[in-house]
C-alpha cells in the first residue's frame, strides 16, 4: 500500500522499510478474493482448489502485490504448521 503523506515520522521509517502492516480499507480477506478471482482460469483451474492461503497488508515505497503460487500435497506438512498458515490443535 502507498505510505500516505501525513504519516507520522516514527511510523514512515518502518513503512520505508517494508515493516509498517497496513490496517486501513480494504480488508485484506477481500483482497485475497479478489486475486483469486482474478487468477482463476489462469494460474488455476478455478479458486475452489485453492486450500491454504497467507497475505499480509503492508505499507511499501514501491506498492504492489506479490503473489507466490505453489503447488502442495492433500497431506497437511509440519512446514505448513510450523509457519503459522495452519492453526494447530
């Protein structure tokens, strides 16, 4: 997201840094909706196949998405649980 002009300095240098989140409109869950829409048909088949997801709003110098992809097994991986994008029990 774009560093607004009026943000306090302490605040600017983090988001200079690429460690400031962003947690202002929009809502990250309609983000991600909508780049799963708009990568259906295209990097896949269709979104219902998509299992695990992670994203995290943040301010940026240069604003822009990166999306990574990865293909992943039906088997759930310590990995996968260890780094937070699954919740254990």
């Amino acid at each position: 997201m774009p560093i607004p002009k009026s943000m306090p300095k302490k605040e600017r240098v983090l988001a200079e840094q690429g460690n400031f989140k962003h947690v202002k409109k929009p809502d990250v869950d309609n983000l991600i909706k909508l780049y799963l829409d708009v990568l259906s048909g295209l990097a896949f088949e269709d979104d219902n196949c998509v299992s695990l997801g992670y994203a995290i709003k943040a301010y940026s110098v240069i604003p822009r998405t990166d999306i990574y992809i990865e293909e992943t097994q039906p088997i759930i991986t310590i990995n996968e649980t260890l780094d937070g994008t699954w919740p254990t029990q």
